[in-house]
C-alpha cells in the first residue's frame, strides 16, 4: 500500500469523532503532498525549524500540528500558524506562548502533556502540578486557550500497562472537565495514541491520535 491508501484506510477505521494527525516529522514534503492529495489536512511535527520550514513551501490550508518537546525561545517561530501545540509541560512554557500570541493578537489552541507512564525520558505535568496550573496559574493569560491533554504511554509491548495509563489520562480529564476553571480552559481535546497503541487509545477514549509510522513508513534517524 501506498501513502494515500494507507492514510485513507486508517481514516476509514478510526471513529469520526477522533481526529487523525498523521506525523511527517523527518519525512519528505513529497510525502506529506501525497497525503493531502488524499485529502488529509492535519500534520504533526516535532522540531521547530523542521515545522516552519515545512509550513512554509506546503499548501496553506494545511493545520499544523506541534507535537514535540517545545523550548521556549522557539515559540515565536510558530505562533504565526501553528493550529495546536500539543506538548505544554510547564507554566513557563504555557506563559510564553501566552506573550508571544499577545505580541500578533492571535490566540493560541495548546494541550498541556501529562506525564502518565512515569519513565524518565517523559515530559509532563504530574496530576498535582497540572491542577495547580489550571486553578491559579492562567489568571493573567489571554492569548492561550487550554483546549486539553496530551499523553504518550510507556514504551512497551504490555499493553495492559498501555491502556491502565491511557484510562488515568482519560479520568483525569473528566474529572477536570466538572471543575469550573479560568475562560481560557476548555477541556475538549484528549490527544492520546500513536502507530503502536491507537486502537488502545480510542478504546480508552482518545479523540485525537498522533500517527507517523504506520502511514508513512519507519522512519530513519541518519
Ligand atoms: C513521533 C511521534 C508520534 C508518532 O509516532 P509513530 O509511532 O510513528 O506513530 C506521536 N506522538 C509524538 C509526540 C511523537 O513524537
């Protein structure tokens, strides 16, 4: 199966409540070309110049995703276009993307990522700091709008471990989703689940899922 074929029969099995952004992170823009062809407008990237440099010579209808680790002196690159941060894993982060978004009057959508597999190698808020964030920490903010969470699970073949981590992202937030917070909190996105454990995910309620590999072929670290 080609790209088109492969991204048309994964959109075909997917709920339509749940969003698909395929990730082209290390891909060709060929690649991502054949995808749109297909008619498919979200992409996810996870470096920022990789993003911008991307965004600038693709189709501009196209909704682009930032799904990686974001640093905060980069933030200004992306704010112009980007559609969704994903990866919002500290206040500092969030506040930054806040003054930037004031600096061109244009409200930012994020997710703030939630670290749910307790490796290491993880980004994110643990549950404490996540609440705290959103009771005191925004009150000051108007150009971000919190529209939900991010999780990746444990990189692992146990796929009951994958699902216990999925459900606990997917209690926290409608446990969230009853509290009252700031206007600028709107807890309606839940981006969890990738090539490995989508169907996991959706199962456990996912609505936006992150896919690179299995439409685009493994990917080459060179
Ligand atoms: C690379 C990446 C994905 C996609 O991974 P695949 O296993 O290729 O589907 C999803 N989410 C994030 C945050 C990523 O960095």
């Amino acid at each position: 199966m080609n790209i088109k074929d492969r991204i048309t029969a994964l959109k075909e099995e997917i709920p339509p409540n749940c969003t698909l952004v395929a990730v082209s992170k290390t891909k060709p823009v060929s690649d991502i070309l054949m995808a749109y062809e297909a008619g498919h407008l979200d992409f996810g990237e996870n470096k920022v110049q990789e993003l911008t440099q991307k965004a600038d010579t693709m189709p501009k209808d196209i909704r682009w995703h930032m799904i990686g680790h974001l640093q905060r002196n980069k933030v200004k690159y992306i704010v112009p276009f980007v559609h969704l941060i994903h990866g919002v894993d500290s206040s500092r982060l969030l506040s930054e993307i806040d003054k930037q978004g004031g600096k061109i009057g244009r409200v930012i959508d994020c997710l703030l990522q939630v670290d749910i597999s307790n490796e290491e190698t993880k980004f994110g808020f643990d549950q404490e700091e996540l609440v705290e964030l959103l009771r005191t920490g925004l009150k000051d903010m108007k150009w971000v709008q919190v529209r939900g969470l991010m999780g990746m699970a444990s990189n692992t073949t146990d796929m009951d471990r994958v699902r216990a981590e999925f459900r606990s992202l997917k209690n926290l937030i409608e446990k969230l989703k009853k509290e009252n917070f700031h206007e600028r909190v709107s807890m309606e996105i839940l981006s969890m689940g990738m090539s490995g454990d989508y169907q996991v995910a959706i199962e456990e309620g996912s609505n936006l899922v992150r896919v690179g590999s299995l439409i685009f072929g493994e990917r080459n670290y060179a």
